[in-house]
C-alpha cells in the first residue's frame, strides 16, 4: 500500500482540495492560500473552538476505520458550537501525519473530517499539513455563528434550577470498553453494536442547541466531552452552586447496562462517569420548564430528561434508593 510519504505535501493538498469542490461565496479564499478570507456572518456573534484527536490518546488505529476518526475530529467540535447554541459555518483542518499511513486512509480520514463537516453545513475552508514522527494527530477548529441574545454559557444557572439531558449516558463507554476488551463487533448484539458506534460517531446535538437558545428557556448549557459527572460539575462550579442527579432518573443507555452488568460493573456509576456520549446538559428555570419542554418537541426524535438539580448546599451528589452518594469523578481517556 502506498504510504503518505511518498506524496509530497501539494499532492495530499491537491487529493483535498477534489473532495471539498467549490467553496461558497462567503469564503473569498479558501484551501490553497497562506489564509482562508471569509466574510463575517451578518448580525451574529462568531463562536470558535478548538479540540484535537490523537493517536492512542483519544483513538487507536488498529480499532477504528480513518473515515471514522477524520468525522469524530470534527463532532468533538461541533458538540462544543452545540452547547453555545451556534450553527456551524467553517472548520480549519490540521493533520499531523505519520509517515506510514496509508494514502488510501488519509483519503479516507479527509472524506470522514468534509462529510461530517458537510451534513452540518460547514466549510472545510483551510488547514495545514505536517509529518509526524509519531502519533496521528488531526486537529480541528471550528467556526460559528449565534445571534447575542441566544447564547448560551455554562455560568448562566442559579441554585433550585433543573438539569436536563439530552438522549442517553454510558453508550460510548461502553462502545469504548468493547474494543478495549477486543469484542468482534460484527458478533456483538444490536445494542452493544450501538454502543461502538456511539463511541466512533457520536452525533453533535446541533439543532437542539440551537432550537433551546433560540427558545431562551435555559440559563446554561455543557455537552458530555467527559461525561455526566463531570459536566455536571462544571456547569455548577461556573454558576456556584451545589448539585444533586437522580440515580432512579437516568437514562442509561440498554448497551451500557448489559456491559456493566457482563463487566460486574455498578451500571450508574460506570454510566455518570463515562466520557464520550456528546449529549448536551441544560439548567433550566421551573418557571421556564414548559417553555423548554415546548422547545424540545421540535427536536426530532431526540429524548430531554430530568436527571437532577442544581442546589444551594454546596457539593456534587446523586441520591439513590433514598440515600446520597457523591457523585463519581469523571473519565480519562484510555
Ligand atoms: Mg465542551
């Protein structure tokens, strides 16, 4: 198989350049210039953020298909325009390359990074390209856009608001655990398949972001990069206060559940500590509770449910069976 290194960088540029075709007008220069010029959205603020993928940090090649680890590169970043109530515009690509990668799979991580980029409604509109001596990094930055009285924060929430959650907790864990445990995937049952690809492609909760800042019924917003726990916390410490989740109320993912359960594992507390599941966490007012929940309808099929609150006493709890717990710390990768 044919390596990257025995293409020089204008090649892998050109391969590029094919798959992302012609950019919007908005891009006065895109890929091929020391720059991307783009012109600013009209009357909206610009989000940016920044997040990276590294080989046997974040991913492992041997597990993972390179389309696969190029479209997680960029949700990772969406997830982050997600919890702002932004819509994506534009993403900036930088891939470090080991020099016995395939070409077939650089072609493959570049199809992943644009078709992901593409389902969002962004542009790939520049990057870099560099040797690595080691891991397989691809690094991505993206832009959006979010009107000023939409956006949403993590330091927004006050004490006695409720926390919502977005689709289910402990899917990706579980999918990362299976690899980790060298499960043949195609054997595996639905839910367990399931799990994997909620690990390998989690889906950034765009509309619904954009669908609860538009609705202004939330005072803050976090999405699960590492977790329920540690989102959780996070959103608390930003606003000040304590926390208290409902272990009773959680959704746990059904293949989370049958892992845990196979690994002899506590299912909510494997579930509240594992990382990876993107969903987004939001405080909301009782008073604007209907509001939200209005707002939510118009979320496709997504599932919103109430797993705790946020509370004057300070600490991070989870009450079961009657009794409080503290809540697990959070999830590291591999
Ligand atoms: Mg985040």
């Amino acid at each position: 198989l044919p390596a990257v290194s025995s293409l020089r960088e204008s090649d892998l540029v050109a391969r590029l350049r094919r798959r992302v075709g012609t950019p919007p007008a908005w891009i006065t220069i895109g890929i091929g210039d020391d720059a991307a010029v783009v012109e600013p959205p009209r009357g909206a603020l610009e989000v940016l953020t920044t997040d990276s993928l590294i080989e046997d940090v974040h991913f492992r090649r041997a597990w993972t298909a390179a389309r696969a680890i190029g479209g997680k590169a960029v949700a990772v970043n969406l997830s982050d325009l997600a919890a702002m109530g932004a819509t994506p515009r534009a993403i900036l690509l930088s891939l470090a390359l080991p020099a016995d990668l395939p070409v077939d799979d650089f072609d493959a991580l570049v199809d992943g990074v644009v078709s992901a980029a593409e389902s969002h409604g962004a542009v790939l509109a520049g990057g870099n390209l560099a040797r690595s001596p080691g891991p397989l990094v691809v690094d991505v930055t993206a832009i959006g856009e979010v009107r000023r009285r939409r956006v949403l924060s993590r330091s927004g929430a006050r004490a006695g608001e409720y926390l919502y959650l977005t689709g289910s907790v402990g899917g990706a864990a579980a999918g990362l655990a299976l690899l980790a445990s060298g499960a043949d995937r195609e054997a595996l049952e639905p839910t367990l398949k399931e799990c994997i690809d909620r690990y390998e492609q989690p889906v950034p909760r765009l509309r619904c972001g954009r669908v609860v800042a538009g609705s202004r019924a939330a005072s803050g917003c976090i999405d699960l990069s590492d977790g329920l726990a540690s989102a959780a916390r996070q959103l608390a410490e930003a606003s000040g206060t304590g926390l208290l989740l409902e272990a009773e109320a959680l959704p746990i993912h059904p293949g989370a559940s049958t892992w845990a359960s196979r690994a002899d594992l506590d299912a909510v507390q494997f579930a509240v500590a594992g990382g990876e599941d993107y969903e987004l966490l939001f405080a909301v007012p009782a008073r604007r509770e209907r509001a939200f929940l209005a707002a939510f309808r118009r979320c496709r099929d997504l599932p919103v449910t109430r797993v705790g609150r946020l509370r004057a006493e300070p600490g991070a709890w989870i009450s079961r069976a009657g009794s409080l717990e503290p809540l697990p710390t959070g999830f590291e990768h591999f």
